[in-house]
C-alpha cells in the first residue's frame, strides 16, 4: 500500500513537472538596462545637450571665480610674509569670505543641476517604459525586469527599446 501510494505521488508530481514546463516554455522574460537607455537613446543624450546648455555659463562662471580665488590665494602666500598683522588678517578674511561665497554657489549650481537633471530624466524614463510596453506587448512578453543580478543576453531587449525610442523621435 506504502509503495502504491508513493507511485502515485510521482506519477502526480511527474505530471505536475510537465505542466509546469509546458506553460514555462510559453512565459516570456525581457530585460531592459536603464542605464544603457540613459547612455544611448537619443531623448537621453539630447536631454543631456539641453542640460549642457542650460548650465555652461554657470559652470563657465563658477570655474573663473575658482580659478581667481586659487590665484589670489597664492598670490597671498607669496606677499604674506611682507605684510603687516593687519594687513595679513584683513586679506586672509577676505579669501575666507570668498572662498565660503564661492563653496555656496557652487553647491547651489550641483543642487540646481542634479534637479534639473532628474526632471529630464524621468521623463526619458517614462518614455522609456512607453516603449518597453509597447515592445513587450508587440512581442509577448509576460514580464520585463529592468533590474537583475544576472541576466541572459538572449532575454536582453534593449537594443530593441532604444530602436523604437529613436524611432518615436
């Protein structure tokens, strides 16, 4: 009886098994690496250009005030030893006032840059996953990941993705 029942217990989970495999032959896996959408689509690099644009003459300004600043910080350590107490406290108050200044814009400008890039780029992100939809509709895909530890290449659709993004351009 033990030994009947155990046959049955395989013949139910042989069964099982092939069901299993049967219906995992039909699911299918995609994998999108957002990182590469953000390097190679064409919305990301143009978001990029914009960005560039928008900010150079801040960064430009920001490099000049830095570059003054070193300048007359050395030029400071050169003349120190000939000036007065006085003399030498008030320069060195001064650079101290400047330098904090300079330290504040420069904060402000990244903080002001990594808004606005993450404005652009959830924007690529959410065209981005428009057409990873579309992709994975047109296709069949029962489910896209954009994150793994490990993935097979065969089940890599990016190069797809960013097609269809460039195309949408």
């Amino acid at each position: 009886m033990k030994y009947l029942r155990r046959q049955c217990w395989v013949l139910l989970f042989g069964l099982l098994a092939l069901g299993t495999q049967a219906r995992a032959e039909d699911f299918r896996v995609g994998f999108v690496n957002t990182d590469r959408i953000f390097r190679e689509a064409n919305t990301a690099k143009a978001a990029q250009a914009k960005l560039e644009q928008e900010f150079s003459k801040r960064e430009k300004e920001l490099n000049d005030i830095g570059n003054s600043l070193k300048s007359l910080s050395e030029r400071f350590e050169r003349e120190a030893p000939t000036l007065s107490e006085t003399q030498r406290a008030q320069r060195q108050k001064q650079l101290i006032d400047q330098d904090r200044d300079f330290q504040r814009k420069r904060r402000e400008f990244q903080e002001d840059l990594n808004a606005r890039k993450n404005e652009e780029l959830q924007q690529v992100l959410e065209r981005a996953n428009r057409v990873v939809k579309q992709v994975a509709e047109a296709e069949k895909y029962d489910v896209v990941l954009q994150e793994a530890v490990y993935i097979n290449p065969k089940h890599d659709i990016t190069d797809k993705v960013i097609k269809a993004l460039n195309a949408a351009r």
